[in-house]
C-alpha cells in the first residue's frame, strides 16, 4: 500500500471518517477521492455527502473495520 493511502486507511479506522479538509491539513493530501478510490479494494468505504456553513463536500466512512491491509 502507498504511504499516503495507508495514512489515510489508518486514519479511518482509528477516527472512522475523514474530510477532503482534514486530509489535506493532516496528510498533505490532495487528491482524497483518488486516494479512497484506491482504497476502496481493500476496504468499504461510504461517501457521504454534507453541507456546512454553504459548502458541501465528502466525508468517508470506514464500514467495516475488520478489514486489513493488503
């Protein structure tokens, strides 16, 4: 697994969920949605759409969290 996917794996399974704004301010990241594209083979993954304070954007969902790595 890349290092910036697995950050992100590890990040849903220890908080549950992460922002497109939380990945980028923690992880330098980008690109979240190519990055939960990529992890979506190893894990399911919910994408949730929210609005807040007149912005909408993603927020993932680890589902099932006995999934590993691979």
């Amino acid at each position: 697994m890349k290092p910036q996917n697995k950050m992100i794996f590890d990040h849903l399974k220890e908080k549950g969920h992460i922002t497109p704004l939380e990945a980028l301010d923690q992880y330098g990241c980008f690109r979240l949605a190519s990055r939960i594209h990529d992890l979506r083979s190893v894990a399911h993954i919910h994408t949730e759409m929210v609005t807040e304070n007149g912005k909408t954007f993603a927020r993932y969902s680890l589902v099932n969290e006995n999934l590993t790595e691979h």
